[in-house]
C-alpha cells in the first residue's frame, strides 16, 4: 500500500505522524512519500523537501511567497500522479494542499483524503462546496464539522483531537516547582505573532504584576521562535523555557492561568485544567479582510466545541493590554469558572477513546475498501 502524505506545518506533523503510526499498525506493508516534518520522518517519511517551506499563515504574510509556494504545488501534484499512490493524505495546510489535491484530481482518479475539515463554520463556507469537487474524504477533528462536510458532497469522519492523547503532568509534577501564582504566556509559535503580540502581552504582564505581588510569568517556547521571545524587551522578570523543556508541561499543568495566543493551545490548556484569556491580532490587512468575514462570535476553541462563551477573549482592535491584564485578575479571583467548559471540551473531543490517529487510520482503510467495493460493481 502506498500513501502520499504531505503536512505543512508543526500541528500538521503531529497529526501525520500519529495518522502514519496507526497506518504502520494496520498496513505493516504501507510506505509513504510526500512532504513532512520530524515526527513524520520518524514515522519513515523522507520529506521531499524541508516542510518549513510552507509554514506560513495570513493573506499578507502569503502574498510575499505566493510564486515559490506556487511552484510548490505543481511539483508536488506531478510528484501524486507519477507516482501513482493508493490515497493522497493532505494534512491542513488548505491554501497549499486544497491547490495540490485539485490538480491531482484533474490528472488521475486517485482517492483524496483531507485531514482537518477547514473552518468553514467561522468563515468562507463555500469552500466546502469546491472541496467537494476534490476531496473525496475528510478527516474532522471536531465532532460538529462532519455534518457541513457531508451537505456538501464528502464522506467525513469525526477521528477525535489529538489533545486527548497529550501526556499530561501529575499533580505532584507540578506542585514540585514551587508556590506563588503562576501565569503562563503563550504569545504565539510564528514570529510574526510573537512580533505583534509581546509588546501588548508585556504591557498586560506589567498590570497584572502591579496587583499580584507574588506572580511569576513562564513563557513556553518552540525552536522557531524562543530566540525572539528572548529578544523582547520584557517589562517584568520572566522565565522562558528553552524548546524541548522537560518541565513544559509541568508548567501547564502548574499555572493557575494563561495568557494565549488564539489556536489549538487553548485545548491544551484545557486538557490541563488551566484556566486562560485567549488574546490575538494579525497583520492590518490579513484583519480587516477576515473580520468581515467571520461567521461566529468567538474563535476560541474550548467556546465552540463546550458550546460555551465563558473564556474571555480579545481579538483584534479588542487585543489591548489593560481589558487583557483585567480579564487575568478576574479569571484569577474565580479560578473554577471555566472548569465545565472544559471537561466538556475534553469529552467531547474523543478523551477515552480510541486514540485519534489509530482512528483516522481505520476511516482512511474503510474509505479504501468502500471505493474498492464500488470500482468492482460498476
């Protein structure tokens, strides 16, 4: 059996390593080719080029790269149908392998997989529709998206998140590094975000400072970002874990709030118990053009999948630093107001289940053998 698989960023070589896994358990004659990162690498992927090439989020920040990235996509759709595999896999990433897909699909009959619906539930839900002419499947990590998929002509399967697997530190862990309050900082893994965010997340750091006497703010890292995080001229003490701390997720574990950028780190503070304030902007044009198009009233992921508004969020012109430092202190005075909101989150994104990338592997070999079924009746 051969997969090609192409992942365009950190998250995406998470989930394609883990798919890759519960495919090497099912199909221990599967190989793969394709473009990935590390993990996916481990897994036996030799990535046809560095998958950094195609780490690049917002309309503005694309635009730049719009040529290189195009010829990207022809090379990497010639690369599908010469070699003929039984299923391409394209990992999130849409604006990249949305394009590689359809040309594919123009070219060959080869089966098409797209794992992460696209967010067509927040913004853009016509792009559902033109998925469907080729995307023959999707791979959905949230359980109310495969409904909008199927109106639209897909076979979709919810797989399960795969926060729910994360290990996650024990009490004892945590209670070792020490008392006081703890806020953890999370200004974003691209330094684009970084950029923009650290200047107002340190402002709100100083505010929150002037009234927690006691307070110590850790600050995570990702190896694409932690030297500018070092860089920024913190206006409070601050300890930054290098990438790879073997204390992270103590320290997820042990704070008593977060301070976040937007993303999927807020299903990682939730799978913690951690309590947060979701706070984010983008560059001038990539918001202008997103907000009038957004179709939800908060883009906070423990808010739309608990079905709950109760984490304070600051998107946009909204993301200041002293309606920020307050929310902190609110959250901090009443540390248990988020807590079922986030055991439903958990719940309901497959924690106790069968581990999402063993489950994704399963629809991916039923979607094979339902095709295969139907080629031998027509």
């Amino acid at each position: 059996m051969k997969v090609f698989v192409i992942a365009g960023e950190a998250s995406g070589d998470k989930l394609g390593a883990a798919l890759m896994a519960g495919l090497r358990q099912l199909r221990p004659d599967v190989t793969f080719d394709g473009v990935g990162g590390p993990l996916m690498q481990d897994q036996g992927l030799v990535s046809r080029f560095a998958m950094d090439e195609l780490s690049v989020m917002g309309l503005a920040e694309i635009l730049p790269k719009y040529r290189a990235l195009k010829a990207r996509i022809s090379q990497m759709a010639d690369a599908v149908v010469q070699t003929r595999p039984d299923v391409l896999i394209t990992i999130d990433s849409p604006d990249f392998c949305l394009r590689v897909a359809k040309l594919v699909k123009a070219r060959s009959a080869i089966r098409t997989v797209h794992y992460v619906a696209p967010t067509v539930w927040a913004w853009r839900p016509k792009r559902a529709a033109h998925m469907a002419q080729h995307i023959d499947h999707v791979l959905a990590l949230f359980p109310f998206e495969p409904p909008l998929m199927q109106a639209a002509g897909m076979r979709c399967d919810f797989v399960g998140h795969p926060v729910v697997t994360d290990p996650v530190a024990s009490a004892d862990e945590a209670a070792a590094l020490g008392d006081g309050t703890v806020v953890l900082v999370l200004p974003g893994s691209r330094k684009g975000e970084v950029s923009r965010l650290a200047p107002r997340f340190g402002q709100a750091m100083a505010m929150i400072a002037a009234q927690v006497p006691d307070v110590r703010f850790v600050i995570p890292t990702t190896a694409n970002v932690h030297d500018l995080v070092q860089a920024q001229d913190w206006p409070v003490a601050v300890t930054v874990l290098p990438p790879g701390s073997p204390d992270k997720a103590a320290w997820f574990r042990r704070a008593d709030v977060a301070l976040a950028a937007s993303g999927t780190v807020s299903l990682e503070l939730a799978a913690n118990d951690t309590p947060m304030v979701i706070a984010y902007d983008m560059a001038w044009l990539s918001r202008i053009i997103i907000s009038r198009m957004l179709l939800v009233d908060t883009v906070t992921l423990v808010n739309l999948v608990s079905d709950t508004r109760v984490v304070p969020e600051f998107i946009g012109k909204a993301c200041q630093p002293a309606p920020v430092a307050n929310a902190v202190l609110a959250v901090l005075a009443d540390p248990k107001s988020q807590q079922a909101a986030m055991d439903i989150t958990m719940d309901r994104l497959g924690r106790g289940g069968m581990p999402p990338g063993l489950r994704a592997a399963h629809a991916v070999l039923d979607g094979l053998d339902q095709t295969a079924v139907v080629d031998d009746q027509t």
